[in-house]
C-alpha cells in the first residue's frame, strides 16, 4: 500500500514539474514574440513618418511584411497615425492599405473573432481607408447589429468612407452617447468632419445637435452663446441639459430665464449634481443664488456657499 501511494505521489509531483515548466516555456515564448511585436511597431512608426514628411511617391519597405502577425501590427499603426495626425495627405496611409490589403485581412479578423475581440479590430477597420468592397462588407455584416459597440464602428466606418455626408450619417444613426460623440470628435481632429459649429446647433436631428455642442466645447467658441442658449429651451431633453452645460463649460452668464426655467425641470438630485459642477467651473455662491428657485432658495443657500467654498478655483463670475 505504501508502495502504491509513493508512486501515485511521484507521478503527481513529475506532473506538477512538468505543467510549471510547460507554463515557464510558455510565458517566455509570449513575452519573446510582444517584444517582438514591439520593435516591429516601433520600426513601422518610423517607416510612415518617413513617408508622411517626404511625400506619396517616397520609397518604403516594411521589414516581416509576408508575415500575416506583421500586416496586423502595420493596420494597427496605421489607424492610430491616422486618428491623432491632423492635415495629413490621407493618399499616403491609404496607398498602404491598399496595396498590403490592410482592410480585407481586419474584416476577416474581426469575422473570425468574437466579443470584445471583435468591436476592437472592427474599431480598428473604421480607422483606416477601406475600398468600396470591404466597407459594403462590413456594412452588410454588422449593420444591423444592436451591440451599441459595433454599431459605433460601423458608423465611423461611414463618416471614414464618405465624409461628405457626415450630417446625413449622424442623422440616421441611432442616438449616441457621449462616449460615441467622443469617438466622433476624433474624426473632426483628422479633418474628415467640418468645423463648421452653426448648421449643426440649428439643426432638427439631436444626434447634430450634440455634435455642435460637443465642438463648441472642444474649441471654447463664446460667440455661439446665442445657438446655446436657444439649445437650452429644445424640447429634446438631452440637448437641453447638452447645452446647459456647454453654457457653463464656456463659463458664460447664467442669469437668464432659459436657465432658470432648466432649472425648475430638474429634480432636487439633478439641481444639486449641477450646483457643484457650477461650483467646480468657477461660479461665485452669489451668482448660482440667482437662478436658484425660489422653492430651493433658502435651503439651498447654504448647500451652495459651502460647495463653492469647497472648491479652490479662482472665481470668474
């Protein structure tokens, strides 16, 4: 019996050793082949903004191309050099796409994937300049999808394909989030959407609307205080508190009766989240005294001097 056991135990422990070796092995093999990836991604960097500054017509050759792992780590760099460089000749990073065939390998990948996996590389795809084939694909493939993450992509993939339409995009789409409207900012900072704030506060679409609201934001334009007051009294909602808090994002005058009216709609939770984030853009206790209710008037006085007081900004109104 003691015999029996002795050789169960051994065989466990040559097991044991075995698994933890296999899992060293392992884990040196992944760590090898990202360092791997790494370098490749750096030299790849390097190779495109080569032929960013030198011109469409400027020679490159990407080292482990033939690779189907290096042609993921090239599609990946190019839909990040394309999302935060503004002004670039776009014929570049496209020529690239193209002639590696960039996009057909990332919709395939993004097929074949599943999850989050597959929001990631379909993201990936939005980014870059696909052809005509490969975005009807992808169109007719998850279009219809209610994973709000994947119809953001395809969305992107719209305003990447075709900006010209980018209000009639927007318009179509279901309504977006701030989180999308982020992601959609990005693509004005490439230049594919037009800054033009106007056309967009007065439009009737609210997905438009915001859109405005999030570019008057971004680039501090005070002069759109009338299209943001006029915002302010929308019937949708959502633009309404989009644009209440554009006003105080710019830091502009508070007393006026669309404010206060505003106001009155939210409810006593809403009114106090708002007070602070007044508080924390700079507004004086006296000047949110103002257009306090005059239901909330008196409890609120107090609640509000020490929000303010909390808060060590430098007053600007």
């Amino acid at each position: 019996m003691g015999d029996v056991v002795g050789i169960y135990s051994l065989t466990l422990f040559v097991v044991a050793v075995l698994l933890a070796a296999v899992s060293m092995i392992r884990a040196q093999v992944l760590q090898r082949r990202q360092r791997m990836l790494q370098s490749l991604e750096r030299c790849y960097v390097s190779i495109l903004n080569r032929r960013l500054l030198e011109g469409e017509h400027a020679e490159c050759q990407f080292p482990l191309i033939e690779r189907r792992s290096s042609r993921l780590v090239l599609a990946t760099v190019v839909a990040r050099m394309g999302s935060v460089t503004y002004g670039y000749d776009r014929r570049v990073l496209a020529e690239v796409v193209h002639r590696y065939a960039l996009d057909s390998l990332l919709l395939e990948r993004a097929e074949l994937s599943r999850g989050m996996r597959r929001v990631q590389w379909l993201h990936t795809l939005a980014l870059v300049d696909c052809s005509d084939y490969i975005y009807e694909r992808m169109t007719r493939r998850f279009g219809r999808s209610h994973n709000r993450y994947m119809s953001l992509c395809v969305t992107l993939a719209a305003l990447n394909h075709t900006p010209e339409r980018c209000i009639a995009i927007l318009a179509e789409r279901p309504r977006l989030s701030t989180f999308d409207l982020a992601e959609v900012l990005m693509m004005l900072k490439r230049g594919l959407i037009p800054v033009a704030y106007q056309p967009l506060l007065r439009a009737e679409q609210t997905n438009v609307r915001l859109l405005g609201l999030c570019i008057v934001r971004y680039f501090g334009v005070t002069e759109a205080e009338e299209d943001i007051v006029a915002a302010i009294a929308a019937e949708d909602r959502e633009v309404a508190d989009a644009a209440l808090f554009t006003l105080c994002a710019l830091r502009l005058r508070l007393d006026r009766e669309q404010v206060r009216e505003a106001a009155r709609r939210m409810s006593a939770g809403e009114r106090r989240a708002w007070y602070r984030h007044l508080a924390s853009e700079g507004y004086s206790a006296q000047t949110i005294a103002h257009i306090l209710p005059e239901a909330d008037r008196r409890q609120m006085c107090d609640y509000v001097e020490q929000t303010v007081a909390s808060y060590k900004r430098c007053l600007t109104n």
